[in-house]
C-alpha cells in the first residue's frame, strides 16, 4: 500500500512516498536534521520510525540501529509485520521488511539512498525511484518528485495512489519542506502544484525562522508569511 525513496544530499536528507491510503506520509516520514532519515510502513507503527532516528543520533550506524529496531524484544511480535528504511549521514542507506508484509515488496538500496514498497505492480518499483531521483536536475524536492512519478508511470502500486508526501530537512531545527496530499486523484500531480507554489518561497520561510527582521517580506501589509 506504500512505497517510499529516503535519500541523502549533502547535509540534507529527503523523503517522498505514496500509498493507496489516505493521509499515509503523515504516519510513514521520519527525519532528523544532522541524524538521517528513516520509515516505517506496512501497516505502520509510526513509532518504529522515532526509534530508528533514536538509535542513529546515538551511535549513527544504520545498520544497527536497524538491527536494534528488529531485534527488540517488545516488537517481537509485531515486527514482522512491518517494512523499514533508515539512511545515516554516509554510506548506503538499509532496509527490512518482515515475512507478512503485505503483497509484492521490494527494496533497493544505493550510496545515500533507500527504496522501499509493498502490495507493488512489480519488484522494479524500489529500483526505478533509485535510478529516477540519480537522474533527475534541478532542486532536491524536485528530483523526489521526479523519482515518485518514474515510479508511478512504471506501474507503482497493484491500484491506483491516493496519497502523496514530500518532506526535506536541511540545518534548521524543522522540515524545510513539509508537502502532503492527503487523498486525491492523481496525487503525485497535485504534489508539484504544490511544490511549484513552495520552492521560490521556500528560503524566506526559513530566513524568517531564523531572523525576521531580514526577512525580505517582512512588515509588508496583506503578507504573512
């Protein structure tokens, strides 16, 4: 029902995932400035994803944080239910998914990247995110939606995608990009209206975090941002 790209760049990591479920990247993205980035799908447990970032901040190896998350003894039972992903500052980025997992699943992997679905149209779809994002220009949100929609066009799920997120942290201490459509036709479409409406404003929002007096649209009457 899920499939997702986690990726590094630079100091910055990114991801973009879809599903046939509504509201689905709210319970699946996890990223932590200056840590990695990791998810948690498959019949989700949000939490699951808190722990992989925990282990990452605390030793910074994803491989075992992923082995940590697995092996517990407290998600013995459920974890095999799951499919996660976890990405650190260097190397290749990991990825599990349990014996029930749902239909189809697949992973691939690369040097700063992670790719991961379940109930697919084939094992291919991991790859083709990986290949599309390592082929894509432009701004990192843009090469994630780039990777979504060669995923899409390449079959993607068994049906058809309802939901779609896109989620980049950068060195503030928040997502400096946040993007969701929760339930529509089409999502991935709908995801580069938004992102078309966000990138050109995307550094002024942080510049205001940061220090709104500079802001270059501060103080302007009918402006809030």
């Amino acid at each position: 029902m899920t499939f997702s790209l986690v990726v590094r760049d630079g100091a910055r990591f990114g991801i973009v995932a879809s599903s046939s479920s509504p509201a689905v990247f709210a319970r699946v993205a996890h990223l932590r400035p200056g840590v990695g980035a990791a998810t948690s799908q498959n019949i989700t447990d949000p939490t699951l994803g808190t722990d992989l970032l925990d282990g990452l901040a605390d030793h910074g190896d994803p491989r075992r944080a992923l082995a940590g998350v697995t092996g517990a003894a407290r998600n013995e039972k459920t974890v095999p239910y799951r499919q996660l992903t976890v990405l650190g500052r260097s190397g290749a980025g990991f990825a599990y998914s349990g014996e029930h997992t749902l239909g189809t699943h697949a992973s691939a992997t690369a040097d700063g990247a992670v790719a991961a679905g379940n109930m697919l149209s084939g094992t291919h779809v991991p790859g083709v995110l990986i290949d599309a994002y390592a082929a894509a220009t432009g701004e990192l949100e843009e090469r994630l939606l780039a990777a979504l929609k060669a995923a899409v066009a390449a079959g993607g799920e068994e049906g058809p995608v309802r939901s779609a997120g896109l989620a980049v942290v950068a060195d503030v201490g928040w997502r400096v990009t946040d993007l969701r459509v929760d339930w529509a036709d089409a999502p991935q479409d709908r995801l580069g209206e938004l992102l078309d409406v966000w990138l050109p404003q995307r550094d002024d929002y942080v510049t205001r975090g940061l220090d709104p007096a500079t802001s270059p649209s501060y103080g302007v009457p009918g402006d809030d941002r």
